[in-house]
C-alpha cells in the first residue's frame, strides 16, 4: 500500500515544482545580453591576394629523375679522369649496391663467369663482366666464386671523379666489402 501512495506523492511534488514558470529566468538572461558589451575587437580587413599562375618551365620537373651531379662535359675536366655519362643507363643502376645480396656464381660457356644476384625485393638477376649496377656508375670488373667487383664512379667535388671498387660479396665470406 505504501507504494502506490509514495508514487502520488512524487507525482503531486513535480507538478507543484512546474507551475512556477521561467520568467524569472528569461528576465535574468534578457538583462546580461542587454548590458554585455563585447570584449574582442573586431578582425582587421584582410588584403585582397593578387592571383599569380605558376609557371614551372624553368624548374625541375619533381617527377623524373634527378641529374647527375656532375659537371657539364668539358667543363675544365682536361686530365681528370670521367666516367661515360653519354651512355644509357641500365636496369640495375636504379638500386643502390646495398640493396643486392650476391647468390652465387657459374661458368657459361657463351659469357664465362657470371653472377647471380638477388635484390631486396626478392628478384633474381644475371650479372656478367661489363655490366652496370648501382646508383654511383658501378661496372662490374671481376667476378670470382666469392665476390664480385664493382668499380664505381663518385664526383669529388671539383669537377673530377674518383673510381672507388667495392666488393660484393657472398653471405657468409670473410673479408670487408670495400677492398
């Protein structure tokens, strides 16, 4: 019995609670907005941009490879040594040495002594003497059961280059990979 009476009660609370009306409020709110200056001072006028077309013909393009840092041909180079840079490039002078991992090697009977080496992504390429791999002009010079040697190319600064050899080398071979 007591519940149903505990819920009229309620019911007679909330009711009584409503009647009142919110003037009182609506009052309070319609004063602070009537007397409330605002503190911020307005943004200042923002200039009108001028339009300028981008015209990039005398930019490098960012989506074809980047020159060689070399200097132009002849361009007081007499008695430096260079390397070929009329010549096309190869399909293995697109990665850099570090990214092959010599496999091994076999004797041909059409090309002698060829290399087998993998790149990093896992394909599998032949490589014989004369070949061009890696990114600093490198031509494969020897090939042994071991390693392989590679005479790369490096601009020294003042419009000569210097030939560097670095040895690659199979897994597991003692010795440095620059000899």
């Amino acid at each position: 019995m007591n519940k149903p009476l505990a819920i009229v009660a309620a019911s007679l609370v909330l009711t009584a609670c409503s009647q009142g009306g919110h003037q009182d409020l609506v009052a309070f709110t319609e004063q602070v907005r009537s007397s409330t200056v605002p503190s911020a001072e307005p943004l200042p006028k923002m200039p009108e941009l001028v339009r300028v077309d981008y015209n990039g013909q005398n930019f490098r393009n960012p989506f074809e490879p980047a020159p060689l840092n070399a200097p132009s041909a002849g361009a007081n180079t007499q008695g430096c040594p260079q390397p070929n840079l009329e010549r096309d490039r190869e399909q293995l002078e697109s990665l850099g040495l570090d990214q092959f991992t010599l496999v091994g090697t076999m004797y041909t009977t059409s090309d002698g002594q060829v290399a087998l080496v993998s790149t990093n992504q896992g394909r599998l390429h032949r490589v014989a003497m004369g070949d061009y791999m890696g990114l600093n002009l490198g031509q494969v010079v020897e090939i042994t059961s071991d390693y392989i040697m590679i005479a790369e190319w490096v601009p020294a600064g003042d419009g000569c280059w210097q030939r560097r050899d670095t040895a690659l080398r199979l897994p597991g071979s003692q010795g440095s990979s620059e000899l």
